[in-house]
DNA sequence: GCCAACGTTGGC
DNA sequence: GCCAACGTTGGC
C-alpha cells in the first residue's frame, strides 16, 4: 500500500466538500510529474488532503483511492477549464483517480506544524519551491501523522 | 498583493 | 536542444 498527499484549494474543493459527497473524482491535474503519481495509485492506497492557498495551509483529513485512475473526463470537455484538446479517448494525456472520504481531522496539521517537526520537515510538502499538486508520504510520516490525528 | 520558485512555451 | 520570456503556484 502507499501513501499520497492531494493538494486543493479549499475555496474550490474542501475536505468538507468531499465528507458530503462520500468520494469524488480527482480531475484537473495538468502537470506530468502529478500525472505519474496519479496514475500509480491503487484501490486501497491512502490520500491526506491538503488545503493550499488559503488561511492555514495543512493537512485537513485523510480519505482513500476507491478505483485506480482512469482518463481524466474534464479533459474531453470542450465547456470545461481543463479542456486538453491533445487528450484523446485513444491516447488521454491526463488521469484521475476517484478518492472516498476517510475523515476529517479534528485539529488540521498545519504547514508550520510540519515544517517545525523533526521527524516531519523532510515531508515532500515541506520542502521549499514544492508546488506538486499530487505527491507520495512516506509511510512512516503517514504513521506518525495518523498516530497523532487519527 | 508580493514575489520566489518553478513549469511551460516557442523561437532559433 | 538551448534558453529567454512568460505563466502559475502558493506561502507569506
């Protein structure tokens, strides 16, 4: 099993968002390095989700990949913002796994939680210039974390 | 809103 | 394939 952290922008997409609706899909990455992590996710593997641009930026809960990725449908869509008119249903470019919602956290773990903690400043998130909207956790960080969260 | 740190694009 | 220009991300 492996672990994930899912970067989104609360003001679009929350982990309340996702605690309503039970699972979604995660559409919209158009970057290749998120595109590779998302697709070697696996039913099963769990997702922290992070909220980014916003009043504290951390980690809000935790949910788990439900189906391995599949093409991307909002790549297909010409009304859509993430339209990609090279992504065909032959040949897609992008990808999205579908998450179901875990838990929120009932304190989130903050950035400058993480980057304060010793065992937790080596996080990939942490590190400076790190603007991967999708990338692996280590499982003993993921441990730790649910250890104190869960 | 600023701006550093990236990623992407496109001319050559 | 280089690299300057440009766009985006995201913490602060």
């Amino acid at each position: 099993m492996n672990y994930w952290l899912l970067k989104t922008e609360p003001t679009s997409y929350s982990i309340e968002d996702l605690q309503k609706e039970k699972k979604t899909t995660w559409t919209g990455v158009r970057n290749y390095q998120a595109r590779n992590f998302l697709r070697d996710m696996k039913k099963g593997d769990k997702v922290f989700v992070y909220h980014s641009s916003c009043e504290i930026p951390g980690l809000f809960g935790v949910g788990e990949v439900v189906t391995d990725a599949l093409p991307d449908p909002t790549a297909f869509d010409k009304k859509d913002s993430h339209f990609e008119p090279k992504s065909t249903k032959e040949n897609p470019i992008w990808f999205a796994p579908t998450i179901s919602f875990g838990k929120k956290f009932s304190e989130p773990l903050t950035l400058f939680q993480i980057k304060a903690d010793a065992e937790l400043k080596n996080m990939m998130v942490a590190q400076q210039g790190s603007r991967l909207s999708v990338m692996p956790v280590e499982k003993e960080h993921f441990q730790k974390i649910m250890k104190t969260l869960g």
